[in-house]
C-alpha cells in the first residue's frame, strides 16, 4: 500500500485511452478504504493475486494437525491480503482497445455481415487504372461516400491509398516524402509535444537512411527541409493542432485520425495536401487493420503505393470489402431518424453518446482526487449533427 501511494503521488503525465473502460478508472479514483493487497497501475509481471483467507486457514489448520513436530508459522491477520472478487477486468496502460462501439455493431446484425466466396478476391490487382492498384473501387467509393456527408475532409482532386493501418501509411508518407538521392541527410521529423509516443519509435525503428526523428516541431529551427506531423485532434492531448514550425521548407503530414463528430465538433472540411484516417478510430474496427491517404500529389502517390507494394504486396481485400460494408452502413445511417435517445440507428449520435457519458464519468472521478487535473476544451457547434459541445476525444491527456 505504502509502494502504491508513493506511486501515484508523484506528479507526471498519464495518457490513459478512453477505448478503457472508465468505470474502472473511477474505481481507482473514488475508493476511500483501500484496503491492503490491493492492485493497480501495475505490469502484469508485478500483480500480485489476493489470497482466499478461508482456503489459507484451512491449509495451516491441516498442517498443524499432521502428526509432525514442524511447526508452521502464522503471518499476523495485518499482513493477509483482504480476499477480493475477481470481476476479470483489466486496466492496461499501454494501449487502449476500441471496443466500446461494439454493442452497436452487434445490434446492426446483418446489415453488416459480409459473406467473401472462396472463389472471390483471389488475384493481386484490384483495379490497374488506379495508382493505388490495390485499392478496392467499393472501399474508395465508401471513403468519398462517407467524407462528404460528414464533411470533415475535402475528396475531390485527391488520390486515396489504402494501407495497414494508418502506421504503414506513416511509413510510406516518409518514404514519399525524401528524396531519391541517398547522399543527401536524412530529413528531420518533427512534431509538436506531446506527440502521439508513438512517432519517435516508427520513425527510426527501420533505421532509414531517409529520415530520422527530429525531436519537438516546437524547439526546430534549423533551415533545411523537414517534415513535420500535425495531429489534430492531437492524441495524446485532444487539442486541436496546426503547424508550428515557420519554414519555407517543410512538407506537413496531417493525422486526422480523431477528426470525426463523436470526438470533436466539425467546423469545416480539413483541406491539406497529406492527410491521413484509419478505421480503427472512427468506427472502432481496429481488428480490420486498414486506414486511408487523402492525398492531393499523384506523384506522392505513387510513391506512397510503391512502397506498400514492396512491403506487402498491396492490402487486404477481404478487410477492405468488410471496410467498405461498414463505412456504407454509417453512411446509410446518417440519414435515419432516432429511434430512441441512444441515436437509434445513427452510429455518430450513438459514438457521441458514448464519448459523452466516459467523459462525464472520468471528470466526476478526476474531481474527486488531488492526484490529475484533465484539461478543457473550448465548446463548439458541429456542423454536422448540430451539437455543441467540449471536445471528448478517444484519449484523455492526465496531469
């Protein structure tokens, strides 16, 4: 218990996902009476599992009535960690899992079910007219379908590259980004801290002779190219981002992969010439493996695909046809009444809601100890559903 206080006292910055489930942070937050042997913010390496007190007396009380002359020693009631019920759940600090959407895809039934024949999606090539050849004309139809409904991002004069993931698209926008000749220096990458953690990691985890991690876009002055990541709504904060570096020779890379109305109020269409979304975030398909480039240079483009090309030999088409399913179905039920005050069959009203009520729990619980502070957000009118309202992103920035 002594470990466990001195643990949270100190001050230092948590980034904790709200994909968490945040009934278990206020758990942590409102408990009054802790009693000993009690376990959290700990590895899984280092938790210890309480005891059964009964199943502990009933072995000692076996021990002492063999017929032997040990004597087996009894540890002081103090020191016997209090029996606790198990409920199986987990707070993991490393990573967040976004399956707090999954009630409503269960409730969407086969609205959503893709049945993929043995004999379909067989060959590489989904479409050789486009520069992104491996890119399925179903899933780019559903990107475009859902963007301008939502109108978060500009798809007209845009070349759209589907990769792994938005981390393949990071990989593939910096490879497309350097130039050819190997004997120049590696451009710097930079953003604005707090960055997602992230970005130093997949920067430099292939050690390209391309590009190398830069540090803070804040504390980069040096007058040669580079190229600097703008992630708005940032993660790990949630605060809405733009360029810091004033130089004539940057090249912006835009991660909007939290820009959508159940995080933040849609103001206008984001017009940028890189920008990059992932499934994972707004709709919560994270198992599907699959994000998109919005991108406004061909050559970039093709670049951006050659690199997928050689790393996998394109992307998945069983998940892009599932993507596709999905982002149609959002789509579709954008234009569908409530039904009741969960949204009814609308998906943003019903991710809206839930960000909502995990905000309003996590900041009732934050406001009960001396420990965090969470940070406030301007409130703005989403021209999309009508709601004003305070940012609630998919991640929450502790201090």
């Amino acid at each position: 218990m002594k470990g466990h206080q001195n643990m949270l006292s100190i001050k230092h910055f948590l980034v904790v996902s709200m994909a968490l489930n945040v009934g278990l942070i206020s758990r942590v937050l409102f408990i009054g009476d802790i009693k000993r042997g009690d376990v959290f913010f700990c590895p899984e390496s280092e938790k210890t599992l309480p005891v059964d007190i009964s199943r502990e007396e009933n072995h000692v009380e076996k021990k002492k009535n063999d017929a032997t002359s040990i004597e087996i020693p009894i540890s002081p009631p103090q020191a016997i960690m209090a029996p606790q019920k198990d409920d199986g759940s987990v707070i993991n600090l490393d990573h967040g899992d976004p399956t707090m959407y999954e009630k409503y895809w269960k409730q969407t039934g086969d609205k959503t079910t893709v049945v993929i024949p043995g004999w379909q999606l067989i060959s590489y090539f989904s479409d050789i007219r486009n520069i992104c050849w491996f890119l399925e004309n179903e899933f780019a139809d559903a990107i475009v379908k859902l963007h301008n409904k939502v109108g978060n991002a500009v798809t007209e004069g845009r070349h759209i590259v589907v990769g792994t993931g938005s981390t393949q698209l990071y990989q593939a926008v910096l490879y497309a980004l350097c130039p050819d000749n190997s004997g120049s220096e590696p451009m710097s990458v930079v953003s604005a801290a707090p960055f997602y953690s992230s970005y130093p990691l997949m920067t430099d985890f292939l050690k390209s002779g391309l590009y190398k991690w830069g540090g803070d876009a804040h504390e980069f002055n040096a007058d040669k190219p580079y190229i600097e990541l703008v992630t708005s709504p940032n993660n790990p904060d949630g605060s809405s981002r733009e360029a810091v570096v004033n130089g004539r020779r940057g090249i912006l890379v835009h991660d909007l992969a939290y820009l959508w109305p159940q995080y933040t109020p849609i103001s206008s269409p984001a017009d940028h010439d890189i920008m990059l979304f992932t499934v994972s975030k707004s709709t919560g398909h994270a198992g599907t493996r699959l994000g998109w480039a919005l991108i406004k240079d061909e050559e970039i483009a093709r670049k951006m695909t050659k690199f997928i090309e050689l790393n996998t030999i394109g992307v998945s088409k069983d998940s892009q046809i599932r993507a596709a399913k999905i982002l149609s179905h959002v789509s579709e039920s954008i234009d569908n009444k409530p039904e009741s005050d969960q949204g009814g069959d609308n998906f943003f009203e019903f991710a809206y809601d839930v960000m909502a009520k995990r905000w309003t729990q996590l900041r009732a619980a934050v406001n009960r100890t001396t420990l965090f502070s969470l940070p406030s957000f301007p409130s703005g009118t989403c021209s999309f559903s009508g709601h004003t309202f305070q940012p609630q992103p998919g991640i929450t920035w502790k201090e």
